[in-house]
C-alpha cells in the first residue's frame, strides 16, 4: 500500500511542479519588433535576463507604431517600452503610468555623408565640429519630418545655422535611404535601421556620430524607457523591479560584451541582419546608459527636443514625480552575474527534480514499512 501511494505522489509531482514553477508572464507593448533603439531591451530578452529573474515576457507589437499610445490607453498590456513623444503626451495627460527604466541616453541620430562628396572636400571625420560642420555648407541633407529640431540644435551647439548652412531636405525615415541613392540629398541625419543600411550598402561615411554624446545638448539624456502603468505597478512591484534589474544586467553587458550583446539580440531578433547589427551596435554603444535610473529632471529635455512635426504637450501644472520610479530596481538576485549566456537560455523541464523527490518518498516510505515488519 506504501509503495502504491510513493508511485502516486511521484506522477502528482512530476505533473503538478512543472505548472508550479513557471513564471508569471507579463504582456509588454513594443512599438516595432526590431528597433535597436531598444537595445537594452532586446539584450535583457535575448541574454535570458528576463527569464533568470523570473519573469516570462510576452511581447505585443502593433500594427504600426503609432497604434502605441492607442494600444496603452486601452489597457491591451500592462508594461511598454515607449519613445518620449509617446510617453510624454501621456504625462500631459495624466495617464496613470510609471517611467522604471531608460532605455537611451544619448540621441540615436548621426550624420554620415556620401564618400565621393566626403573626399571631394577633404572632410575630417575627427576634426573639431563646428569645422566638420562647416564642410556641409551648401549640403542638402535628408531628415525625417519629427527630427529638424535635433539638427538645428547640432549646428546651434557650435554657433551655426542650419537653416542657414545647409539645405533640410524632408524624406520619411522608409524613403531616406531611397533619396540617398538616387542623388536626392548629399548627406543623411538619420537613425536606425537607415543609418546602418547607408553605412554597410550605400558607402556612407560617419561624420558626426551624436550617439557617442559629443553633442552636450543631445546627450545625457532620458530617450526610450520602460513603462508600467500604475495599477500593475501597485499589484506586482517585485515583478516590475525584476524588470529593471533584467534591463540593468543588459546595460551593463552592452558596455563590457558587444559579442555577447549581439548574440544576445540576434535571439531576441532571429530576422534581424548581424552584419547591420554588428555595425549599430558599434555607434550605440555609448548611447546606452550605464544605469536605467530615471529621474524627473529627464523629461524635460525630450519635451525641448519634441518632434517637429507634431505639437509638443504641456506639462505646466503636472506633479512630474508622480510619473517617475527611479528607485525600484532593488538588489540583484543573489548569484546573477553581468556575463550573457554562451548559448540561448535554456528551460529545462523540472520533472527530474520532482521525481527525484518522488524516489525519495518512496525509499522513507519502504523504509518505514521495513521497520514495521521488524517490530512484528
């Protein structure tokens, strides 16, 4: 009978702990599935950090990335990874959402220019700025509608004019690298997926790289972050710091690790093109922050920096700490380190442990009954 009842809790075991021990999966909104602008991100899913603390992302991509705000205001996901345009209309509008997590911090746009143009002018990629920018005069340089503000603000941070200097030329990102190739603009201030594909196909050369933060007014900023809307915060807080701790251990990983950063993304994104990857992630590096701290004083510089195609919001009025979190990413779990696994994360079933408890209940059970026989 002891031995009958050890088989039964052996299979209750193997069957039961497996649903025991999976972790609690939490919908998260991402805008478009293979923006490295996101970057930390997509390295804390790839590397498995998500998953070593516990936490089972499932990821919710819209249509196009302008259904991102619709998407989180109607509950769809508790969790987003969203830009500043994005974020900062719903803080003017006192969304009930938490920033947990930077995600960027110096601006992800750079200006490379046409090689024959580039050695036609003698430019020098390590020259001072101003005289790098001085090289453009006459220039047409292609922009997307949302970023002229951010290439004012370059040429202004050196005392020039870009209305003035060079000709903006509007191309929206998806036709950037078209305009380029058919001779429609000289130069390209442009982020990814165009900036490396005019990098890597198109010859082009770096002129100013902005996400090394050269640039003091468009660097040492608070760009993409991480989100949570401010009931799923109140309900599952230790989740969220997870989160942030996952995204920490990311960051830390695309300073010490590219290789292991790009393999980690390259699971995250199977379709993405590693030899695209490799070169964006050499530019970005430095534009990752150290620490995905985030602070009140982060957001006024996006606003600064609004696109220009869409009006900025106010937040005249608004309790901006109510829509920050910059402390909740808490002590790491214990023995986790820095380090992205060799392979891709494993999820090994836990029925091996389950029936080894199961053996092990089934060896006290007919130890007792031997002892039993022996007293009679």
């Amino acid at each position: 009978m002891l031995w009958a009842t050890a088989v039964v809790a052996t299979w209750v075991l193997v069957l039961v702990a497996p649903r025991a021990q999976a972790a609690p999966a939490v919908r998260v909104l991402v805008p478009d599935s293979d923006n490295l602008q996101y970057v930390a991100f997509w390295a804390a899913k790839g590397a498995g950090y998500f998953d070593a603390e516990g936490v089972a992302v499932e990821l919710l991509v819209p249509e196009v990335p302008a259904q991102a705000i619709a998407r989180m205001i109607a509950g769809d996901a508790p969790v987003a990874v969203l830009p500043p345009p994005v974020y900062l209309q719903l803080v003017a509008d006192r969304f009930p959402l938490q920033l947990v997590a930077n995600l960027l911090q110096n601006d992800p746009i750079d200006l490379v220019v046409r090689r024959s143009l580039f050695e036609r002018r003698h430019m020098d990629a390590h020259a001072p700025l101003r005289d790098r920018l001085q090289s453009l005069q006459g220039l047409r340089v292609g922009v997307a509608p949302g970023p002229p503000a951010r290439l004012r603000a370059l040429f202004a941070s050196v005392g020039l004019d870009a209305d003035r200097d060079v000709k903006i030329v509007i191309r929206r990102g998806q036709d950037q690298n078209a305009a380029f190739a058919t001779d429609e603009c000289d130069a390209l201030y442009a982020h990814t997926p165009y900036l490396e594909h005019a990098i890597d196909d198109q010859d082009a050369v770096m002129l100013v790289n902005q996400s090394s933060g050269e640039v003091p007014s468009l660097g040492m900023r608070q760009i993409h972050a991480l989100v949570v809307r401010n009931d799923f915060l109140a309900a599952q807080q230790p989740m969220v710091a997870a989160m942030v701790r996952a995204i920490a251990r990311a960051e830390a990983l695309v300073h010490s690790d590219l290789a292991a950063t790009e393999d980690a993304v390259m699971r995250a994104i199977p379709s993405m093109d590693r030899r695209h990857l490799h070169t964006l992630l050499g530019l970005y590096q430095a534009a990752v922050p150290a620490s995905p701290r985030v602070s009140v004083d982060g957001l006024a510089p996006a606003l600064v920096l609004f696109p220009a195609n869409k009006t900025a919001p106010s937040l005249a009025g608004v309790p901006l700490a109510d829509f920050v979190s910059p402390n909740l990413q808490g002590p790491p779990a214990v023995g986790l380190s820095v380090a992205a696994p060799t392979t891709a994360p494993s999820h090994r079933p836990v029925w091996p442990f389950a029936a080894t408890i199961g053996v092990l209940f089934a060896l006290a059970a007919a130890g007792v009954s031997l002892r039993r026989r022996r007293r009679e």
